[in-house]
C-alpha cells in the first residue's frame, strides 16, 4: 500500500522485458510504491506479479483491465502509469491514464507524430503531465547533445539503430528523435552528389523528413544501441551508444515518475527534465 509520502504507479507491460525491471527498480525505491500490474496473458490474471517476474512476492495481482487498474490507483492518491508495452496498444492506454487523471511515462515506442501531438493536446486540456521518453539511458541524451553540436559543423549524417530482433517498430523512437534534434541546425543535410540507384530496395535505408538516413538492425543478441555517423571530407566523426543491460534505464524511469507529478502538460524527451 502506498503511503500519503509515496507514489503510486501503475505498470503496463508489467512482464514485459522493460517492465519486469521497472517492477523491481519500483520496489526499491522507498519513494514509490507499485499499486497495479497490466499484462494480458490470460494465464497470469491474479497471480502475484512479483512471482510472476521471478523475483518476490509484492501483494500485486497481474490485472489486464487498464481502467479499472487505473481508477482504483488514483484512488491511493495522485497516480502515474508507466507504460512499456506496445505500439499498437499504447495511444489508446495514454489517452485513457489522461482521462482517468492518471500521470502517463511512456517508454513504448512507435507513436506517430499526429498521434503525440494529439495527446498533448489532450494532456494540456486536462492540465495533466505527460513524459514520452523515446530513451530512458542518460547516455543517450548525452550522446544525442554532442549530435546536435556536430550538426553545425557536418552536412552529412547518417544514424545507424541495432535492436533485439522482438522489437516490433522500425527505425526505433530513439533515431526518430535524434534526427529530429539533428534537424533543429535547421540546414540540408545529404544533398546527394550523384544520382542514387536501390538495386535492393531499402538499402540506403529509411529517410526522414528532414534528410536523414536511417538503418535498422534487428537480430536477437542485441538490445539498444545506436551509432550516428558525421562525414566530410576526410574525416568521418562517430558517435555510439550501447545498452548492456536493461538496468541502464531505471534510473531514468525513477527520475520520470519523480518529474511528471509536477507537471501539467505533456514533455518529449528525458533531455528535457534532466
Ligand atoms: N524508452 C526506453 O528507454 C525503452 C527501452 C527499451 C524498450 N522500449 C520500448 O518499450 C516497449 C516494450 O519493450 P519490451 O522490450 O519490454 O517489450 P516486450 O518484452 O514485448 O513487453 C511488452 C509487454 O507489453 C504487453 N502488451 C500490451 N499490449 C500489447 C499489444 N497490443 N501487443 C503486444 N504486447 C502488448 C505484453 O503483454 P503480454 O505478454 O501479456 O502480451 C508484454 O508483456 C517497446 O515499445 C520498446 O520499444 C523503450
């Protein structure tokens, strides 16, 4: 149960990969307590989540009704909803933890932007804070703040993203946002200088409106890593950062959860709450 000092939290995909170590980085913040568990596995219903994910029993049964789990958190006090499930799934648990007053943190990928945009809209009307965080790893902002300083002086840039081969969307939200951030040097980048055949198409990758190329990798092996290329000539600049293990993460979540009660509109991005 959590106490009037704590936070407490919903966790959707709870036994997902992501969620199962936002379950256990929860528990051990004395700050935040973990009051429902969403997963879908008709299997799991009831059973303790804690158990679930192998690690000890934590009194929170696996439930797989989003509102209900919602309704009730908020009834411990103001609530947020950390959401690391699907693409297909997570506009619809966004938009419903808004409705219900509940503070969404949004790891789950694959958003468009109109959809984003929506739920700000949507977060901004109802005064509630929202975080979408494509990357919860400080390396990553990091290395996408040296990225946007070596935009001024490079005109060529090309991201490359490598994943776990269970990822479901392509490129990930992690490149999206670097090329937008990429984008914010305002210049042309890749003018092309001769005239590009796809003997396979796809080969150069995906472009985004702003120019950039991006390659996505998938194959089991990997979990997150992302390298960006700059060239001119004579000198090819690169930036790469590598997830080893999931835990890298959780203090950005911890961080999130701390952040979004105090805000009352919707923020993209872990740079912008650091
Ligand atoms: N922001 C970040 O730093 C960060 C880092 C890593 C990953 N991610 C993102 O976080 C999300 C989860 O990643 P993951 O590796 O934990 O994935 P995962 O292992 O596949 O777990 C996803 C969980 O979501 C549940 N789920 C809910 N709705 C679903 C639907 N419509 N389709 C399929 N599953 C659904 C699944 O439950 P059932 O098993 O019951 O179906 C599953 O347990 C992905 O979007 C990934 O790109 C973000």
């Amino acid at each position: 149960m959590p106490t009037q000092s704590t936070i407490p939290v919903v966790v959707n995909g709870a036994y997902g990969k992501m969620g199962r170590e936002v379950i256990k980085a929860i528990d051990q913040a004395p700050d935040i307590t973990l009051v429902g568990a969403i997963g879908r596995n008709p299997e799991l219903m009831g059973q303790d989540i804690g158990e679930v994910i192998g690690y000890k029993p934590l009194e929170v049964p696996v439930m797989n009704d989003l509102e209900a789990t919602l309704v009730a958190a908020q009834s411990e006090g103001l609530a947020v909803m950390v959401d690391l499930s699907h693409p297909d799934s997570v506009y619809e648990s966004v938009r419903a933890a808004i409705a219900y007053g509940v503070r969404p943190v949004v790891g789950t990928t694959g958003l468009s932007n109109a959809q984003i945009r929506d739920l700000a809209e949507f977060a901004d009307k109802a005064s509630i804070g929202c975080l979408i965080v494509p990357n919860f790893s400080i390396g990553v902002v990091l290395m996408q703040q040296a990225a946007q300083q070596a935009a001024q002086y490079f005109d060529h840039v090309e991201i490359i993203e490598l994943h776990h081969n269970q990822k479901a969307d392509a490129p990930s939200g992690t490149a999206v946002q670097t090329a937008q951030m990429l984008a914010e040097a305002q210049k042309t980048f890749n003018t092309p200088l001769v005239k590009e055949t796809e003997t396979i198409p796809g080969a150069r990758g995906g472009t985004t409106p702003e120019g950039i190329n991006i390659h996505s990798v998938r194959l089991p092996g990997l979990i997150a890593h992302q390298e960006i290329l700059f060239g001119s000539p004579g000198q090819l600049y690169t930036l790469r950062h590598d997830t080893s293990d999931r835990a890298s993460f959780m203090p950005g979540v911890l961080l999130c959860i701390r952040r979004v009660m105090a805000l009352k509109s919707l923020i993209y991005g872990l740079d912008k709450v650091l």
